[in-house]
C-alpha cells in the first residue's frame, strides 16, 4: 500500500476538498523523499485546480501525524551504505514542500494529532490552519541526533518570544496543545475524536463561487466551532512551557551560549518538563547546541526563501561529518543510547569546525529559485 494516500472529496456545492494522508503508521509516518516526491507534484496540481478549494493533511493512525524525516536512510547514504547524493536530494525537496506550504494560496489544514516532531513540525508549521489535539506533542528534538532544527525552524523559532524558541531548540522541550496555541505554534486546539466532524463539515460548507469564495473564512469558520466545542477536552492539561515563560527568559539571558547552558543544568526544580529538557541537554550534541545557537543568530532577519537556503547548506555540511550519523547510529540504529560525540562538552567545541559546518559548499545554492 502506498505510504501517501490522495482523496478529492466533493463538497456539497460542487467545490473540491482534497485529503493528503500520511500513511506509514508503523514508522510513525516519518517522512521518506518517496513520500514527499509524492505530496509535492499533488499539491502543485490542486493548487492551480480551480475546483479545489481547501487542503487536509492529516495521518494515519492516532500515535502521529509524522514523527520526523527519515533519517536512517540518510545515515546509510552517509556511511556508505547507499546514494552519496541522497541526503541533499532528500533535504532539497523536503524544504521545497515546506515553502510551498509556507506560500501555498489555499487553505492547508494540518491535523497535527499525537507525535509532531522534525520534518512533521515542518508540515504542521507551513500550514495555513495548524490543528493540534489534547494528544499533540510537538518537539524539534535534533540535539539528541547531533543535527539543528530545520525545515523551516530558524524561521518559526526565531519568531517565539523570551528566547523561548532557543530553549525548546536546545532541550528538545515538547510541546502540548495549551503551549503550542500560546506560542503560536499551532492555530486550533481541538478535540481528537472531531477528526471526522471536520471533515464532514468541510463538505457541507458554502463556498462560494469565483471571486466570492472565501476559502480561508470557511475554513476559520469551521475549525472556530470545533474549537469551541473542544474545550472539555484539553481541561486536565497544564502549559509547563507558559508557566516557565519567566524562568526561560532569564536562562536564555546570557552572553554566551557556554553560560545558558550551565544556567540551565544548575536548575533545582521538581518540575516533570524542566528535567526532561534539562536531561536532553545534557546528552545531547554539543556540536548541536552551538550550532543551534549560531544558526538562530544568523536567521534572525532572514527571508523565508533564504533561511530554506542556509538551512540546505547546513544540512548538507552536517551529513558531511560525524556527528550527526553518530547520533543516528546510537539513537535510531544500534539504539545503545551512548553516542561518542566528536567533542564532550559545549565550551570544547571549536568555532572554526562551526563555522565550517555552517559555510554553504556551494557558490550558488540548490534552492536560488525560491523567492
């Protein structure tokens, strides 16, 4: 069965609402370069179909929308066993469907229920209308692999407030529904099991006709009276990341990224959340936590188009060296948890290997044609 399911579903005026399904539960619907050679071409299509006037992305499945990219692949064509060129032909046309989402005229309603983590944050984050559920936990977390946060999170990131983007980039910190609302990280908190009743109400909507159609009002609409009906739902839920706003701000108010870090791990506290984040960056990467830090600076006025293109650069360095398949090899293929870091801590890692990591190996880049 094919990994990516396509449905046109007509509306009750004759309008089309189209499906894209993740289908790939037994991995968590991680994204593979098949999977998204798939959605990219679908959606161009429906984008210059006129009948088309709304996009549901949803999963298969109720653990995740997409746990991530397919990085095992990766880390076989970087050591050896597979493509040389697969990982920039993996990252060149992942963020290519994340810009188009990003830029896309269309409603894209994203059901980002249960596991939304690296390539599905990219999905969830370029989508116009981002749904979460009371089973949401979203997550950039790459320190742990030795990578950054891509598709698009220098970008959406840089945009959180307090250097709480910083924060959740270093840790790894999870998200849940209250939290990504509050960041605006997501649009809609909405109950799980309204899954199908957005989708029926889709199609009873009023569209409209040509110039009068207002797809993404519908849409609002709709979604608004989910919402409304779904506040049972996320009842029980606490906000750790909002109720760490003041905590975070100060932790991230230093001068150096050496200093956030021991500000960070010299925390006392008996917060469930905290530790876990606190615990992520102490295994984690320190090539990662010092490239997260550069990389965030150097986005900060970036254009969309441009942080995809610095981010194709960095991905492409980063599969050049050993970090990162060593964090894939202990995490995600021989699973010993005991990555051998290049560098064992963060104050060791040179600067002239992170600003190597981070000079693009190309004059011009794979993706000038963005804009």
């Amino acid at each position: 069965m094919s990994c990516v399911l396509f449905a046109e579903h007509t509306t009750q005026d004759g309008h089309v609402v189209a499906e894209i399904t993740l289908n790939a539960e037994r991995s968590l619907n991680a994204l593979t370069l098949e999977m998204i050679e798939a959605i990219l071409p679908r959606l161009q299509a429906w984008q210059a179909d006129a009948r088309v006037v709304a996009i549901l992305l949803d999963s298969a499945g109720e653990k995740a929308f997409c746990a991530g990219g397919d990085v095992v692949n990766l880390y076989k064509a970087i050591t050896g066993d597979g493509d040389p060129d697969f990982p920039q032909r993996f990252f060149d046309t992942e963020y290519r469907l994340d810009y188009l989402l990003h830029t896309y005229p269309k409603p894209v309603i994203c059901w980002g229920s249960g596991i939304v983590m690296g390539g599905g944050m990219g999905l969830l984050s370029g989508s116009s209308h981002r749904v979460v559920t009371e089973t949401s936990r979203l997550a950039m977390p790459e320190v742990t692999i030795g990578l950054y946060p891509d598709v698009g999170a220098s970008w959406f990131l840089n945009r959180l407030p307090n250097g709480t983007g910083r924060f959740l980039a270093m840790t790894g910190g999870q998200i849940n529904a209250l939290d990504a609302v509050h960041l605006g990280l997501a649009d809609r908190a909405i109950a799980s099991h309204q899954r199908d009743v957005l989708a029926q109400k889709l199609l009873e909507a009023t569209w409209g006709e040509g110039k009068h159609t207002d797809a993404h009002g519908v849409v609002n609409g709709v979604l608004r009276e989910l919402e409304q009906a779904s506040q049972n739902a996320f009842a029980e839920l606490e906000s750790p990341v909002y109720k760490s706003t003041a905590l975070i701000r100060e932790l991230m108010d230093h001068d150096t990224v050496e200093q956030i870090v021991a500000s960070i791990l010299a925390v006392k506290t008996d917060d469930k959340w905290f530790n876990r984040a606190q615990k992520t960056l102490a295994h984690g990467s320190p090539v990662s936590v010092k490239l997260i830090d550069e990389q965030l600076k150097r986005a900060k006025h970036m254009s969309l188009a441009e942080v995809f293109q610095s981010e194709l650069a960095l991905s492409v360095q980063c599969c050049r060296h050993r970090e990162f398949p060593e964090g894939v090899r202990a995490l995600l293929v021989d699973k010993d948890g005991l990555p051998a870091w290049t560098y064992p801590d963060v104050a060791s890692v040179k600067p002239s290997f992170i600003d190597e990591l981070l000079a693009s190996p190309w004059e011009k880049s794979p993706l000038a044609d963005l804009h």
